[in-house]
C-alpha cells in the first residue's frame, strides 16, 4: 500500500459483503488519514464501524 511508503496511518475496516459466483464475499473500506492524525482516523473507523 502507498500509504505504507509515505508513512501515513491508515486502515481498512469491513462493511459487507457480495455474491459472486454464487460465493459471499468480503467488502472492506480503506482509508488513510494525513500525517500525525490517527485520531481523526480511529475516530472515522469507529463511527463507521457502528
């Protein structure tokens, strides 16, 4: 992942799933906050993730 170069936080969280094939799988959402913001990062995820 780029961010992992840059160095920025990020992290990807699930928020679904599809059928495909006649499989269910797994969604998930990324997102990558700037530099020294894992507050702001956490706090979306977490909202999110409710």
């Amino acid at each position: 992942m780029p961010a992992n170069l840059a160095g920025l936080p990020a992290m990807s969280i699930p928020c679904g799933t599809v059928k495909e094939g006649g499989m269910e799988l797994p969604v998930g959402f990324q997102m990558t906050a700037p530099h020294f913001r894992e507050d702001l990062l956490l706090k979306t995820g977490f909202a999110l993730g409710k």
